[in-house]
C-alpha cells in the first residue's frame, strides 16, 4: 500500500503524463511533422519510465521490506520482482 504522500506524487506524475499523452494525440490530429510527434512520443515514454522507477521504489522500501520480514515472504518478494524485471525486458 502507498503511503498517502508518495500516492500523491504518483498520482500527479501520471496525470502529467496523461498531459502529455493528450498534447501528442492533438498533435498527431494536426498532422504536426513526424520529428515532432516522435520527440513527443519519446519523452512520454521516459516519463513512463520515470514513473516505473518510482513506484518500484515504493514497492521495495515498502512490500518488499515488509515481505521479507516475515516468514515465507522472502519466496514471493522474488518471485515478484523477476516477473517485474522479465516484463521490463519485453
């Protein structure tokens, strides 16, 4: 679970990247030059990435912390981050 604070700024990275997501979709409607769309394009996914830091961040110092404190949930924090770590290398 999120802690209140750190839920916030999740919340307010995403609604930024929803910004940005919609100025590309506008963008695309104009027929704006395709080196624009891509920069567009490619600076959504970084903030994607950037947000998928943080929340792994959150996960860790948080769950995993908290699962591995605790009898048998060693397995499943590991179980959990290699799926994480294989769905990042798709």
């Amino acid at each position: 679970m999120l802690d209140q604070k750190l839920k916030n700024r999740a919340i307010h990275r995403a609604k930024i990247i929803r910004g940005q997501l919609d100025g590309l979709i506008k963008a695309i409607e104009k027929e704006t030059y395709c080196p624009e769309l891509l920069e567009q394009s490619l600076s959504i996914q970084r903030s994607l990435k950037s947000l998928d830091a943080f929340l792994l961040e959150n996960h860790l110092r948080t769950h995993v912390k908290h699962q591995m404190r605790h009898a048998g949930g060693e397995e499943k924090a590991v179980k959990e981050l290699i799926k994480v770590y294989t769905l990042s290398n798709k």
